[in-house]
C-alpha cells in the first residue's frame, strides 16, 4: 500500500540525516517540501533528483485533499520540512490528520529536531518537560506565559534571535530573574553555542551579544 512519509531533515550539519531518509527520499514518487529552494540544496548535496510540490502554512489547506488522493492512486510521497522533523512547529499536522481520517498509512522516520538536543545539553531536568513551542507573537502572548507561571516541568520554546531579549525580559517579569534558563542556538551548526544561568544573567549576555540564528530556549519550572 502507498504511504505518506514524514522525513526529518537536518537542523544543522547535513551528515545528521540517516541512511534511510536518504533512501526513502530516493524511492518516493514526490517530495512535499515546505521550501523547495532549501530542499533542493539538500538534494543536490545527496544527488537525489526527484520532482517537487510546495507544501507550506499558506498553502496545506488547499493541498491536503490531492496528496491524500494521489498517495490512494498508487503514489508514495515525502513530507519534508526545512529543518527539522515536519509538524513540529513546522507544516505536516494537516496532512498527517486528512491522512489518518482517510485510512492512508502514515510513517514517520525518526531524525533530528532541535528540542532534543537543546534540552538534554541544558543541563535542566529532561525526565519531564512540556514543548511550547512558538509564543503567539502579539494576541494571548502574556496570557500563555501567565498560564505557565506555576508550571513545574521543563519549559522548551522556540524564538527568533530578534525578539529573544524581549522574550527573557517577559520571562524574569512572569518566573522572575532568578529562574535558571538555557538559551540554544544553531543547534548542529558550526557557531552552535548554550548559554546557560539564570534569566538576568543570560539577559545581560545577549544585550551584549547580539544573538544569532536559530534559537531553542529551555525554561526551568517551577520549583516552589
């Protein structure tokens, strides 16, 4: 039977894919990519040629119905992100869900995300922790942080080096400044860097030092 198969990619160093993404890549009739510009350099680098479809945020809700038809015709496709394993915090849940409610198998290879290695590097508990991901950017931003004021697991958010200061500035005025953090950036990359103490201290370093990249933020929980 046909299938969808959700393909991590690398978040950083390109020898982080495995041997059977690789295979998978070269075996699938399509590639659902949500950029095909970053997954055609991928491809290239590997020499993989296989055609391409445009699958990202601004488009999933009017593609999901032809994958799922095409895959019931006879053809198996690849979800890839541009980093990182699709859905999370990526484009993928859609056509994984349209998938399921239509009896299409679903595999997901596992691979690399950026979480995994950011918390287990932090040096904070990993034996239980909660993936928050993006904040909303404006609308119930501060209502999820105040939400998450008593929450005692292991807090992991994703963040853009622009908005990072203010982000840890939110954080010391809802956890307060004492509470223990670990910002992570370019996670497998060559500049990869944790910069880990409590949010005033990791504050004042990136009010130093102007952060770059992508960034995995990991948040202490509540101790109390």
């Amino acid at each position: 039977m046909s299938k969808l198969y959700v393909v991590p990619t690398p978040v950083g160093n390109l020898e982080d894919i495995t041997l059977r993404a690789l295979r998978i890549l070269k075996e699938v009739d399509l590639i659902l990519a949500e950029d095909t510009r970053t997954t055609g350099i991928l491809l290239k680098h590997f020499e993989i040629k296989k055609p391409m479809l445009s699958h990202h945020k601004f488009n999933e809700h009017q593609t999901v119905e032809s994958v799922v038809s095409r895959i019931k015709s006879g053809e198996n496709i690849a979800l890839v992100s541009d980093a990182g394993t699709p859905g999370i915090s990526d484009p993928g849940f859609l056509v994984v869900r349209e998938c399921v409610r239509n009896g299409v198998e679903v595999q997901c290879l596992p691979g690399p995300t950026a979480f995994v290695p950011a918390i287990v590097s932090s040096g904070l508990p990993n034996e239980r922790f909660c993936f928050e991901g993006f904040l909303p950017q404006k609308k119930g931003r501060m209502t999820r942080l105040n939400s998450l004021a008593s929450e005692s697991r292991t807090m992991i958010f994703y963040e853009s080096p622009y908005r990072l200061v203010k982000t840890l500035t939110q954080f010391s005025e809802t956890f307060g400044e004492e509470r223990l953090v670990a910002v992570c950036r370019e996670i497998s990359k060559i500049h990869e860097e944790c910069v880990r103490g409590t949010i005033k201290e990791v504050i004042e370093h990136f009010t130093q030092t102007e952060p770059k990249g992508e960034i995995v933020i990991i948040l202490q929980g509540n101790q109390e």
